[in-house]
C-alpha cells in the first residue's frame, strides 16, 4: 500500500517516519522545496497544489491520501477525491477551515465555546463581547491572523471586506488539548488530556498527566467522540480546550490531523498519533494506544534550534530536528520530549 501525504512540513515527515515503521510507504506531495517529509517518503513531487497534471500523477501512484494541514485547498481534495480515496473527508475541511462555520457545528452539538459573532459591516456589536480576540473566519495558525480587541474603537480600521469572527475573552486558567483517533469503522479511541502553555499565541510545551479534574477530563473525551462522530471522521484529530477560573471548559477549536501538542505521543505511548493516523486511514489492524510514560514536551522555535544541533541528548530526553533549510523568527523547527 502507498500513502499519499498532502504537506511536507514536520507534521508529514513524522506521519512518514511512523508509516516506515509498520511497512507502509509514502508519497509526499507539497509545494515547497523546504518539506522535510521529503527527506522520509519513499516518492515525492514538488509542485502547486492546483496543477492537476502534477496531481493526476500522484492520485495515480497512491492507495489512499491524507493531509498533514488543514489549509489544503478543498477543490485540490476534492479532485483527488473523485479517484482515490481521502482521509479525513475534505467536506470536513469545509467546516474547519472557516472558524464560523466551525464553531456552528461545535454549538449544534450543545457542546460549549467562547461566545463570539459574525463580524461584518451590518453587524450590531454589544460591548458585552469586550475584551474580545478578532479573528479571521479563513487561514491563520500560531497566532496568524488574530488580535486583541478591547473596544469598538479598536475596529475602526479593519478591512470588513475581509471575514472575521470576534470572541469574547475569558478568563482563561488553562488549556489542553484532546487528541482521538476514528477508525473507518466508526471504532473510536482517544488519548489522555494534554496540558499546553501557550507564548506569544505559538504552543511551547505540552505534558501529560493534564491537572484537570476527572469530571473535564471525562465530558472532553465524550465530547470528542460525539464532534468526530458527527463528522464521520476517520484519521487522527485533535480537539483544544480552555478552561476558566470556575473550571468550565470551552472547545476552542479543531484540527483535523495530527496536532503538535501529541507530538509527545511518540515516546509516552505504544502507538503514537502518527501510527494510529496511518493505521486509521490505510484501513489497518486497530491498536489502542496504551500509556508507557508521562511525558513533557518542549517547542523549539526559531534561532533556539541551534542550541540543541550537533549535541547530545540526556538519557530520557529525545530531540527532533525538522530539518528545515531556513530558520525564521516564530518558525517550529523541532521539539524535545523528555519521559519521566
């Protein structure tokens, strides 16, 4: 079996990396020489991803796709979807690519968010929704694409020709993150909570065991298994959570693919997320992931990269380099797991 992978960012190069493990090759399409999942799969092509001639190629090669981003064009999935199979199902990326949309879908199932509004130039703007973080409804991760907001003045200048939705701040305590694998047959398994921290909007460490109460931990997983039910999911997802100083919890968002705060996974479990991803998609034996080990992980951003190439690593600590040929200011360029 080939696995076509849409993306060639770390997230496909450690897609790539577990497939390799369990005897399943990989064929990397991205658009962009940067990719070092390239440097993992066994086939890979580098070109647009609305250049159909390239993509008929790869359609061609491939058993079953799947994508490590979500921002991959609907109309390029798609397309390929009319050939072979594509894991998660692209009308799912209808939903999570535009915020609105997303957070419809969440609230259709009673399940809670921040509260927020369609922001547009007829909108009616309370001042119940101050302090609140403007965002736009398309695109924007890490922080991209996002901004404080304390009044009305503070909109003043923004281009309404573009589609926001504006949040309404909480009081935040905390934030964790749930990662569920869905099997084609609508077999569901979901790992244990992940605490994150968060600076300058981009995740810096992840840990397991999450300190939530037995109670957030429980109605997360539940609400997890409902959200990829309802979708019809199959594949790896990741669903994050905040949680406010009276211990409510609100889905913030949804990525639908593997997700960084799992990236301990790797070292703290017998099947990483990686590994159920692949094994969910290609259709393979199903294997629960059990627990070996608590975990903490540590974002490794921009210059910071170079602190940690070319040495060696304590016992119990794993470092991963993302191979990235250009370092950049707010660019992941790897991460350190340390198992205790």
């Amino acid at each position: 079996m080939i696995l076509g992978i849409l993306g060639g960012g770390q997230l496909g190069m450690l897609l790539a990396q577990a497939a390799n493990k369990i005897g399943i090759e990989t064929f990397v399409y991205t658009d962009s020489d940067d990719s070092p999942a390239i440097n993992y799969s066994q086939k890979s092509l580098i070109q647009s991803y609305d250049d159909l001639e390239t993509l008929g190629r790869f359609i061609k090669e491939c058993d079953v796709i799947t994508f490590e981003f979500e921002n991959i064009p609907f109309d390029t999935l798609n397309y390929i979807l009319k050939d072979k199979p594509v894991f998660p199902s692209p009308h799912i990326n209808q939903i999570i690519q535009d915020r609105l949309l997303e957070k419809k879908f969440i609230n259709n199932l009673s399940i809670k968010t921040t509260d927020f509004i369609d922001l547009n130039k007829d909108t009616k703007i309370s001042e119940e929704i101050f302090p609140g973080m403007l965002k736009t409804r398309r695109m924007g991760y890490d922080g991209k694409g996002q901004s404080v907001v304390n009044s009305k003045d503070d909109l003043v200048n923004i281009d309404m020709n573009i589609p926001y939705i504006l949040e309404k701040k909480i009081n935040l305590l905390k934030e964790f993150s749930i990662i569920i694998t869905r099997y084609q047959d609508g077999k569901v398994f979901t790992y244990e909570p992940i605490e994150n921290v968060h600076k300058e909007q981009i995740l810096h460490t992840s840990k397991i065991p999450a300190s939530i109460t037995n109670e957030m931990m429980s109605t997360a997983q539940k609400q997890c298994e409902i959200m990829a039910n309802s979708l019809n999911y199959v594949g790896t997802m990741c669903v994050e959570y905040f949680v406010d100083h009276n211990e409510v919890i609100y889905v913030n968002e949804i990525a639908p693919r593997v997700h960084n705060s799992g990236h301990l996974t790797i070292e703290s479990y017998d099947c990483s997320q990686f590994e159920s991803h692949i094994r969910a998609v290609c259709d393979l034996p199903k294997k629960e992931p059990q627990k070996i080990k608590n975990a903490k992980m540590l974002n490794i951003i921009g210059e910071d990269i170079k602190k940690y190439r070319n040495k060696s690593t304590k016992e119990n600590y794993f470092f991963y380099d993302y191979e990235k040929k250009s370092v950049k200011s707010g660019r992941k360029m790897g991460h350190l797991t340390n198992i205790t």
